[in-house]
C-alpha cells in the first residue's frame, strides 16, 4: 500500500511538473472556464432563457452542472487511455512498463495529475457560480451524498477509461474516443436537456451513462430542479451498479488488449 501511494504521488508530481513547464497553457486552461462560462450567461440573458421562472428553473444553473460534470469527466476518462499514445510517441512506454511494478499501477498513475486538475477546475466552475448566486443552501447529509456519489462517478470515469486504454493497446490510436463519449454524454446525457425532449424511449440509452445519474443528483439536491425520494435512489443504485459494471468490464478489456499486443508483439509500436 505504502509503495502505491508513492507512486501515486510521484506520478502527480510529474504531471504537475510537465504541465507547469507550459505556464500559459497550464493557467490559461482554468482561464478559458470563466471565459466559456461568462459567453453562455450572457447569451442566455440575451434570448431569455432566463424567463423559464414560470417554470422555477434558471435555465443557466441547470445547464451550469451539465458543463460542470462534462468538462470533469472528459478529464478522468481520457486520464487513463490518452498518456499512452504520448510514452509511446516518446519512445518510454516500453521503459515504464519494465518497471517492477504491476502494469495496471503504470496505467493508473497518470490519474492523479488528473484528478488534480479536475477538481481545481471544479473549484474554478464553483468560484463563479458563488459570485453569481452565493453559496448554495447544501445540507450536511446532501453533501455526503453529493460527494459519495462523485467517488462513483469517478470510478465509473476509471473504468471506462481503461476500455479506451485497451483500445489503443491494440489499435496504437484512441485519442478520439473520449472526445466520442463526451459527444454521447452531452446529446443524450441531461447536459442541455432532458433527454425526453429527443424521445422517451432514449431513456434506456441516457440511464447507462453515468453523467446522467451524477447531474440529476446535483441538480436535484442543490434545489435546481425537481427531485424526489425515489429519484435519490434511483439514480444512487444506476451510479453503483455502472461503477461495479465498467470498473470490471474496464479491466477484463484492458487486460486482454493487453495479452494481445504481447502476443502480437504490437505492445511497443506506435
């Protein structure tokens, strides 16, 4: 245990590093939130989304968790997959995974860095959310939740990364793949919408994508939209079922694709 938190930590130490070493990209990409976030306040000011209060929704809070939620998981989900075609283009993927280290640890330590840098920019969407609307009337038992369920969203993240991760073992090329489940989460996901507006019947797809379970939970419980009992447990049991499912079938993906390029001798190529 001991010799995994060092790695972990070293791996977070590293990432931090590199990133820093391209200061106006590092601090520019927290920058360009505020900039994105003013540009969608102000156009929906603008065409009067803001009217929706017959309905007691302030169509840019809701839309606000949508962009919140999407911009983490894109973070966490390519967390994983994405450093890989980077060793490889720098010719150290072979040299990581001699290490005497399990190669699932070599996989798993680009996540630090990158749970580093969603929850700063988190922090960075929640900052402007407070200097608009205050802090908002959370209790104590929603905050547990809120924050329980955010560990399954993430683990969720993890394990769908590690089906990308296994995908370009294999196919040497998996940058567009979370850039695709992003797309998915954003259309049937609840980020502008309900995805009932498209047609119910798509509610089967929308409940197999965990930004869908973790936005209906923060809008529901910080008073955003309407939200019930049986919705809480409802979408805590899809969250905790979806991380179990993808954390496995994640792991069964990775570690086949990763017999195969072994097999193939395709572990190293580029």
């Amino acid at each position: 245990m001991g010799k995994f938190f060092s790695l972990f930590f070293l791996g977070l130490h590293k990432d931090l590093l590199n990133a820093m070493s391209y200061k106006i990209q590092f601090f520019g990409s927290f920058l360009i939130i505020f900039f994105n976030l003013i540009i969608y306040y102000y156009f929906l000011e603008f065409i009067g989304a803001s009217r929706l209060e017959a309905v007691q929704l302030d169509y840019f809070k809701y839309i606000f968790v949508g962009l919140l939620m999407t911009d983490f998981s894109v973070l966490i989900v390519r967390s994983l997959s994405g450093p890989i075609t980077t060793y490889k283009n720098q010719g150290i993927f072979e040299e990581l995974m001699s290490l005497p280290v399990s190669e699932i640890q070599i996989i798993f330590n680009s996540l630090p860095y990158a749970l580093f840098n969603g929850f700063v920019r988190m922090i960075c969407f929640l900052f402007f959310y407070v200097a608009l609307y205050g802090f908002p009337l959370i209790d104590i038992g929603s905050l547990i939740i809120l924050l329980f369920s955010l560990i399954l969203f993430i683990l969720c993240s993890c394990g769908i990364s590690l089906v990308f991760t296994g995908i370009t073992l294999i196919f040497h090329r998996g940058e567009g793949l979370p850039f695709i489940y992003s797309a998915i989460s954003t259309l049937f996901g609840g980020v502008f919408y309900p995805v009932s507006i498209i047609s119910e019947k798509l509610n089967l797809v929308a409940n197999l994508l965990p930004i869908k379970h973790m936005i209906e939970l923060i809008r529901g419980l910080s008073g955003i939209s309407n939200y019930s009992e049986s919705d809480l447990y409802f979408n805590i049991i899809f969250l905790t079922v979806l991380s179990i499912f993808f954390l496995i079938i994640g792991y069964l993906i990775w570690k086949k694709s990763l017999e195969v390029a072994k097999k193939q001798a395709s572990l190293y190529l580029y």
